[in-house]
C-alpha cells in the first residue's frame, strides 16, 4: 500500500509516456522544489493567485470570488483544512461528482463537510456534476459502448495490434480530459450560477462585468506536469489557480500533514482510473484497494475494460488504438485472474442488473438506438 516513503519513487513514472517535460521535472526533484523555477511558469501556461487576481482587477473586476475545486481526496484535503482554520480564504468549496468514485471518497467528502460544520465554519458547499452526462464516466462509457456516441474521455493506455501476429505493441495514453469535463468544467458552471443566482440573475444572463473568480485546484508540485492554463476557456473572467504548487507541496506533504492530523487520507480517483496501479508500482491508487474494499467495482471495471476494446475492434469508432484500463496494456481481468476468479460468480447477478439499469436508462433518456 501506498506509504508517505515511498511517494517519491512515483516521480511521474505513471505518466511517462504523456509527461513531455519528463526528464525537466525529475531533474527539479534532486533539489529544492521551487515552482518558479519551472518551464511552465516561466512560460506563462500558469501564474500565481495574486497574479491573478491582479490581472483580474486590471480587467475592472473589483468583486472576486474565491473558489475551491474539492475532489475528496488529499490535495484537496489539504486545502479545505487550510481554510477551516483561516489560511486560505473561499467563498464557496465545490465538489463535482463524477459518477464513478469509490463510495469511500464519497464518505471522505462527507466526513470533510462534517468536519466543516463541527469547526463553524459556513462557506456554501456545493455538489454537482456534469451538466448533460449526469451520469459521469459510467453514462459517457455506457454511451460510447451501446450508441454511436463518439467522443472517449478518459486516458487509457493505446496499443497498436497486428492482425495478423497478434502481437501488441505500447502507443502511448490519450488525453486525460475527464478531469476538464468531469471535474473542472462542473466546477465552474456550479459556482457561475451560484453568483448569478446570488446577484438576483438567471444562469442563463450575462456575469457583471466587476466580477471574476479564481478557482483553485488542488494539483501538488509533483504533478505540476497536469496544469495546462490558469484562463477558463469558456469564461473569460474566470482563472485557475494551484496553490500547492505556489508552496512548493507535493503529493507527500499533503499526505503526511493529512496524517500527523488524523485526517482521512485516500487518494481521490474513479474506481476505474487507469491511474491506479499495483504492486512495485504502488503510488496509493491502486486496484488492490478496489478489489478488496469494493468488488463490485471492480468488476464494473473489468467489464468496461473489456467492452471498450471489443467496440473499439468493430471498427465504429474513431479511436485507432487498442484502450486497456491497466498500464501493463494487458485485461484487467486477466492481470488479477485470481481475484476476478473469486468474485465473478458472486456478483454476477448485481453486475448483469447494473448493465440492464444503465441499458435502459441509456433509452430512456438519449432516445438512441443500442448499437454495440
């Protein structure tokens, strides 16, 4: 399992093959961390809080809103902890569900929101999700598997394969866009209402021009690989802040703050993330810990991972590349046969009933025909 000791020997080793400033960022690990010093940063792709509120003030937006993006998990732990006790200042704290987290970061969320209410403290805390796929990662899945749906979000690791040898050949991830449309983007919707709401607007009228906000996400300096822009792409007046990455925090220090006070400290992800891992590869996401803590996931898991290439092979869909959920590229079921052994005949009622629900619900609510 996952230890504050063996952190550091993650070092984007999960990422490497969509990490183009792989050998920049291993290189800083060897001294002192100090964001500024980073290509990103020094490029502009991202800038500090008080940068950005500056530049939004520049703008004549003298009203901003400050806005904590929380995924449950220890980053973002870190950061509401910090405002419980008054170092960092939020006007409302939102949780974007993604339809496919493990019941236990569900239960961290609202061990947090407990915990908010025993400190006093009264900042609006926000639940939402995607806007149309409310469903999450499972609907958009279940889309793309049973429809004609096209669009795939989530990072899987690409294979070449030969027909004729059948020999599998590593091609890399595609993009991790679940954490844009799933996480952010919902983010950033729910708290545009709020304001609109607040100020005595419709979600459908324009923001006032005196207002801005600036979102924060909890990315640490050790995954500062993931920060593409601090500028929202749909609202001009909204920004993307990292203030672990501004103190220099990693992964580790979250974790071991998070510890040293008794805090809850899972990792946050979907139970299905091709970001879990195993064995020498322990980074505190792991499958171990879905097959054993809820294993139905993980069957859901192995289930979505075999459909996904199955589709993909029909030729229907416009991703080229062979998708597997399991880094090794191999199925998941087949990476844990053992354990897939033990649980298949004992949910497989629960599993079969799921994948009616989402059959059906797929009709009932897209009116597509299933073609997969």
């Amino acid at each position: 399992m996952y230890t504050v000791d063996n952190i550091k020997d993650m070092k984007l080793e999960t990422q490497i093959d969509e990490a183009p400033e792989i050998v920049e960022q291993m290189s800083m690990f060897d001294e002192a961390p100090d964001f500024r010093l980073h290509s990103k940063y020094r490029k502009g792709v991202f800038r500090t809080r008080k940068e950005l509120v500056d530049s939004l003030k520049e703008e004549g937006r003298d009203k901003i809103y400050h806005v904590l993006s929380f995924g449950g998990g220890t980053q973002s732990a870190h950061l509401m902890e910090q405002h419980l006790r008054g170092e960092i200042h939020y006007d409302y704290i939102v949780f974007s569900d993604t339809g496919a987290e493990p019941q236990f970061i569900h239960e961290q969320v609202a061990w947090w929101q407990r915990r908010q209410q025993q400190v006093g403290n009264k900042t609006p805390f926000i639940i939402t999700h995607h806007n149309k796929i409310t469903g999450g990662l499972e609907e958009m899945l279940m889309l793309w598997i049973h429809t004609d749906y096209q669009r795939f979000q989530m990072p899987v690791y690409c294979a070449t394969l030969n027909r004729t040898t059948g020999a599998i050949k590593p091609a890399g991830m595609l993009p991790r866009q679940c954490t844009v449309d799933f996480k952010i983007n919902p983010v950033k919707r729910a708290v545009r209402h709020a304001v609109l709401e607040r100020h005595g607007l419709k979600s459908n009228q324009k923001m006032p021009e005196n207002i801005g906000f600036v979102i924060d996400i909890g990315f640490s300096y050790d995954e500062i690989r993931r920060i593409n822009t601090d500028q929202s792409p749909q609202y001009q007046y909204i920004r993307l802040a990292y203030p672990l990455v501004e103190e220099n925090l990693t992964t580790a220090d979250s974790i071991r703050f998070l510890e040293e006070n008794h805090f809850p400290t899972r990792r946050s992800r979907c139970y299905l993330c091709p970001f879990n891992c195993d064995g020498d590869r322990d980074i505190g996401m792991d499958w171990d810990e879905i097959i054993e803590i809820e294993p139905l996931s993980f069957l859901k898991a192995c289930w979505f991972d075999n459909e996904i290439r199955r589709v993909q092979l029909t030729g229907t869909k416009v991703m080229n590349s062979v998708p597997y959920l399991h880094y090794s590229r191999r199925p998941l079921q087949e990476v844990y046969a053992i354990q897939y052994g033990h649980l298949a005949d004992r949910y497989a009622s629960s599993l079969n009933d799921w994948i009616k629900r989402w059959r059906t619900q797929i009709e009932w609510k897209w009116k597509k025909e299933i073609v997969a």
